[in-house]
C-alpha cells in the first residue's frame, strides 16, 4: 500500500518509521518544518513526499498534526483524497476533532476514521520519532456509526501490523472523558507536582516515586493547552474530584486524625488492587 | 564484622540479602514472625538469630522496623549494644525516630545514626526483598552533632559496599521536610489519583502517565499513616501546596482561559527542565 503521514513529528515520525520497519508499504510524508522532512527522507523513513498528487495515490492516510491543524488539513484535502481510501487522525482529543472534520468527510467516497495511539514519551519531534514506539502499545478508534466495517477491519489491520497490542473502539465522548483522567489528568498533575520550592533540592533525597510523578512535567505547553481546552469539561472535573479527595487527607493531617488517616489510604490501596485485579 | 539486622521486611530483608551476597560479613537476623526468620535462616539471608547474646557481638545492628517500634527496641536493647559498635536505623522519618532515641543513647558506648535508604517497592514483606535494591540508591544519614567521625566513616564504608552509590548527610528535620515531598506526598497523590471512578475503565485507555502515577498507589496504609502522622507539619504543607497550585489549572480551565493555562503549563516545564539541569 501507499501510506501518507501528514506531520512528522513524534507520533507521525514514529508512524513512518514503523511502517518501514515493519511492513513493505510506501511512505509518502509532509512536514511543515522543511529540515524535519528533509531528515524523514534522509534517513528513508519517508520514500517520498506527501504531495497534493500523491495524495490521491495513498490508501491510507495518517493525519499526525494538532488538533486545529488536522481539522482544518482534513477539510482541505476533503477533495484529494483516495475514492475507496482511509483517512485517520491520530489527535489525543477525539470530540472536537470527529465533530469538526465530520460535515467535510461525509458524503465522501473515502472512510475517515478517529484513532488515537496510546504511546508517546517526554520529548517531542521528530528527533525522537522511533519505530518501535507503538509495539505492545493500545490504540483507541472512534470511527463514524455509518463506517465501513471492512474499511475498520482494514485499518486495525494496518494498526495491528505496526506493533499495536489491543484495539479499543469506543465513542469519541468515551474517549475523551477516559482519557481525561488516564492521560490529561496526568500531566497536569506532574506538572503541578515539579513547583513546590522542595523540588529544588530532590537530588539525594529521591527514588522512584518522585521520577515518577515528575516524568510527564516537561509537556510541550503550547499543543496540551489545545488538547485540554478541547477537553475542559471532562478534564475539570477529573481534577476538582483529584483536589477533593487529597483535601480530605490534608484534614486528617490537620486534625492529627491517624484513623481517618488510615481508612483513606485503606481505599486507596484496596481500590488499585480491586483495578488492577480486573485487569490481569 | 558481624552485622544485626532487627526486623526482617523488605528493607531489613533485602540489607541481609546484600550483605550476604556482596561482603563477607556475617549476619544476624530477628523478625517478630517466626515464619519470615526460617525463610531468611533458610535463605542463607542470615546466619543466625540476633539475641540478646549475639547483640553485644555485633559490630553494627541495623534497625529495620517501624518507627514507633524502632524508637522501643533502641531504648530497651540499649545495655546490650557492643561498645564502640554502631546502631543505625533506617525509617522514613528521622525527626521522631531521633529525638525519640536520643536519650536512651546519649553517653553510651556505642554510636547511633539514624539512616534512610532511598529505595522500595510497591510490595514489602521479606517475600519482595531483593540483594539488590540498594545498587545505585541513595541512603540519607542524620547523626546526632556529637558522633564521632570515625564512626560515622565506618558507617558509610559498610553502605557503599551494599551498592549505595550517593551518600548524604543532612539533618533530621532537613530530611523530613524534603522527603515530605519527595516520598510522602508522592504516595497521598498516587493513593487518592487512583480513586476516580473513572480509573476502572482505564485498560487500554492507558499507558505511561496513568501507571507512573497509580503505582505506589498500593500501600500499607498501616506503616504509612505511623510515616505520615509523625511528619504532618511538612506533609500537610506540601500537599496544601500542590491543591493550591492544581486549583490553579481548574480555574482556567473554568474560566475557558487558555493563556493562563499554557502560562501554567510553561512554568511547570520549565522547572522541570531547570531542576533536571542542575542535577545532571
């Protein structure tokens, strides 16, 4: 097959290298940063570029961007697309985008289906683009109702030959509102963890815990500020449920209650077994 | 030399393991359960039982237990230390733990040290314990302003050849104020983050941000309520911070304010970057 990737950064580098590496496809890619694609095709994670020609060629097409970017790239290429072709955004917010691209795509003789992979790391860009990124990883779909299911039968195909593990089709409503707490809540939190003034002299006195709860700080503040705005009602109250559960170990602390204390972190540990229970 | 080891979970558990396998040292070992000094006497973990006989041979005992337990067996076993040997525990909180002793050991023959070693898991008991925890770890030491230098070399000696690589020296309330944070509000945050009901749909919706933040989630909120209550003043005020500072974040998403929120996302980035800086 053709493969187009539009945007090549972390999540579309990785996608083009990943076919390369796995697959016997083609890549055709664009990037709006010149030096980024001249590196894509340097190092042939790209065999060519996405071009509004090409575009026509591709049998899948992989819509890498930010959120505004690939409604808008969508809705602009609505015409160019492959008759028979797939078309499928890899964005972190699935709503505004399923909602904002879906006047542009209906009607159309291509399939457009919202995916979003669940795989990323702490440094962005296409520097950091690897082919193994999505082994083992899951990736949620959140296709139209009216989808074709042999055209969803394709792409998790395609999916399934880049490394990805588990498929999980869900709605975009679902999506964002799990990924509000799984994924969003997240990097708020490690973000807000990092400025306490105690920070500044961690080293020595740190393990795991701290790495952990620090490791999603350095967010690129410019694309998460798109991906939580778009996402702001299931996101905030996620974190107002956050700020009042510690709320109420801060009033044990205050109170000097052990047993209150205790019964709290009792739910806490009783409850990640239960989930981690149901999981396995 | 000969070392005692009272209490045998997975930080006493894992000091015998590590002494074994990388000194020659011979160990004592004591645990209230009997099943767990077997399984440590059959591991070839210890050599045999610390007694009160074997209690004035040995050259340094470590103190493996909770603090309130810790602060107990220093006091009553206090007539029984070798003269000129070294006591150290290892609990998490050293201000109680060292005030708490500090009677009972002053003008003795033998010198004790509060220590921390700056490593765990997210399951303890014996069972968990591992030789190798300690390799690469920190361990924080806190001796009273009139130990003896010599003695306080002995100790650091004996930790780097159990695989600690960073040593630091610091005061109790130093230690107890950054560990607040560093450990202790890690844990509160991991404990109530997993408590959404949202987290019961997390599987496959998840990757790393989700399990870095739940995994010491799973506590024993016995041993972690006796940690938090004797640290409540720090604890307390590094958690208020952190509910200041997510609130923060909740109301610009209220407020619809993307720029205050990208503000607040640059300002956690960019102390993360400052502070991986100044630690590299």
């Amino acid at each position: 097959m053709n493969i187009g990737i539009a945007g090549l950064g972390l999540i579309g580098g990785s996608m083009a290298k990943a076919v390369k590496s796995r697959t016997g496809h083609a890549v055709f890619g664009f990037d709006r940063d010149p030096a980024v694609l001249d590196a894509a095709l340097g190092e042939n994670a790209c065999d060519g570029i996405l071009d509004c020609g090409r575009l026509r060629g591709c049998d899948i097409v992989l819509v890498a961007l930010w959120p505004e970017d690939a409604v808008r790239w969508v809705a602009e290429n609505a015409d160019s697309f492959a008759p028979g072709g797939i078309v499928s955004d890899l964005c972190g917010v699935k709503g505004s985008v399923c909602a904002g691209v879906q006047k542009a795509v209906s009607n159309r003789a291509f399939t457009f289906i919202g995916a979003h992979p669940m795989a990323g790391k702490e440094r962005g860009g296409f520097q950091n683009a690897d082919a193994a990124l999505f082994e083992g990883a899951s990736v949620l779909l959140t296709p139209f109702p009216e989808a074709d299911e042999g055209q969803i039968e394709r792409l998790l195909a395609f999916y399934r030959s880049l490394g990805f593990e588990r498929i999980v089709r869900t709605t975009p409503e679902e999506h964002d509102r799990v990924i509000a707490y799984t994924s969003q809540l997240a990097h708020i939190v490690s973000n807000a963890y990092v400025k306490s003034p105690t920070a500044a002299l961690h080293h020595g006195f740190s393990a795991g815990s701290y790495r952990d709860l620090t490791r999603v700080a350095r967010l690129d503040e410019d694309l998460w500020t798109q991906l939580f705005m778009e996402n702001s009602a299931p996101l905030k109250a996620e974190l107002d449920g956050l700020v009042e559960r510690l709320t109420a170990y801060s009033e044990a602390l205050e109170n000097g209650d052990a047993e209150t204390l205790r019964l709290l972190l009792r739910e806490g540990r009783t409850t990640k077994e239960r989930i981690d229970a149901e999981n396995d």
